[in-house]
C-alpha cells in the first residue's frame, strides 16, 4: 500500500537519508549530505523544500539558470546563491505517496548533476577557407 506523507512526515523521511543530519531547534529544519550535494530542507504546512549544492563555480550562474529555464520538468524549481554555492531549490506538493516523493527527489538529484558545471574543453579553431593546417 502507498503510504501518503504530509511535510513533517515527508522530512522525516528526507532526513533518514541525510548523512549526520543536523535538526534545528524547532524540529522544522534539516540539513546535510545527500549523496555529494549539501542538503537544507523545510517543512511547510504547504509543503517541503529541498535546496541541493551545486557542483558548479558562483562564476556560471547565468548559465546554469538559462539551461534551468530551458528545462520543462523544472519549471518549479529555483536557483538561489548562499555561503559562496549556488542552490537548486525545489518546492514540493503538499500531499504525496512515499513512491512520489522518492521519484521527486531522485529527479531533483538528477537535475542537480545536469546543471552541475564541466571543465569544457577550448573551442577548436578551424583553418581559415584556402589555408591548410
């Protein structure tokens, strides 16, 4: 049977993957590592959020919120700069299935890893027309 979470619920369950999860003092505020990505997640009567790291230098921001908008499946999602990193936030519904938010999150995880910065190679130059290299 699918098990339905509310947003304390659904953090909990965010906070169970954490690796040393840090609680706040009202218990409404988790944060650690999920996978190689600092987490920070919140519960809302509305809703949870998680905000991801991104791997890539404060420096490409401009790029990696134009491949964001470019990016259907994350319309909802934001990316936000705090303590020198670039954030990637995201909203979640209210009510959703344990199965839900597992896929929501992996999705996000996976989003993350696309928007994450690449040492890019320097464009090749191409020969001039009638000259040969």
């Amino acid at each position: 049977m699918k098990k339905a979470l509310d947003p304390h619920s659904a953090l909990r369950s965010l906070a169970a993957r954490l690796a040393q999860p840090r609680w706040s003092s009202a218990g409404a505020v988790a944060t650690g590592m999920l996978g190689a990505h600092r987490a920070r997640a919140r519960s809302f009567d509305a809703g949870l959020t998680v905000a991801l790291t991104l791997d890539r230098p404060v420096s490409q921001a401009p790029e990696a919120c134009l491949l964001l908008a470019s990016t259907p499946e994350a319309c909802d999602d934001a990316l936000y700069l705090a303590d020198d990193s670039l954030w990637l936030l995201r909203r979640f519904p209210e009510r959703l299935t344990e199965v839900e938010f597992d896929l929501l999150l992996k999705q996000q995880l996976a989003l993350a890893a696309l928007l994450a910065g690449r040492d890019r190679a320097p464009p090749l130059v191409l020969p001039i027309a009638g000259r040969y290299a």
